[in-house]
C-alpha cells in the first residue's frame, strides 16, 4: 500500500514547506499598504499582516466626530482589505500559482 513512499523524502518536503511559510509571515509583515479616505482627509496604513501601523487624520475632520467615525472605519478597512489581498497574491505566487484559499 506504501510502497515506494519516503518519508523522509515528505518530512523533508514539511520543512521547506515551514521555512517557506515563516519567510512569507517575515515578508508580509515589511509590507506598509496604505488606504486613503474622504479625498485624502485620512489615510490608514497597515502592514502586509494586516496590522495598523499608521492614522493619519487631517485636522479639518477633528470638529466632526461622526464623519470622523465613518471615515475611519471605511479607510481602515479598505487598508485591512489591500492587506488581505496582498498576502492572498503573495501566497499564490509563493506556491506557483495553486491556489490554496479555494477562489480567486
């Protein structure tokens, strides 16, 4: 039934798999993807991890707490979204094109 199997040969494959996947955490997290809201009043900038690592808000939004809210939450999640994508494509070029989140 397992004849011709190495595991060697698969445990060997494991690891590369690991190293490959730190590489990718590693180089994500060097990646800053940055969203732009309400005509460039705000700007929310992520790391490829999707960690927020920068807000930049434009003093003319400070006077209204509600747009202030709205824009932030859009732009954030805009910033989240790039981020998403970025380590989907990085993810499918890293493993040549299969795809492993099911859909494009």
């Amino acid at each position: 039934m397992f004849d011709g199997f190495d595991l060697n040969k698969m445990q060997d494959m494991l690891q590369d798999m690991q190293n490959k996947a730190k590489e990718f955490e590693e180089r994500s997290k060097a990646v800053t993807l940055t969203a732009k809201g309400g005509g460039g009043l705000i700007a929310a900038s992520v790391n490829g991890a999707g960690e927020l690592v920068d807000v930049t808000i434009d003093d003319s939004l400070l006077e209204d707490k509600e747009s202030l809210q709205i824009l932030l939450i859009s732009t954030i999640n805009d910033a989240l979204k790039m981020a998403e994508d970025n380590k989907k494509s990085q993810a499918l070029n890293m493993f040549g094109g299969l795809n492993p989140f099911g859909k494009s």
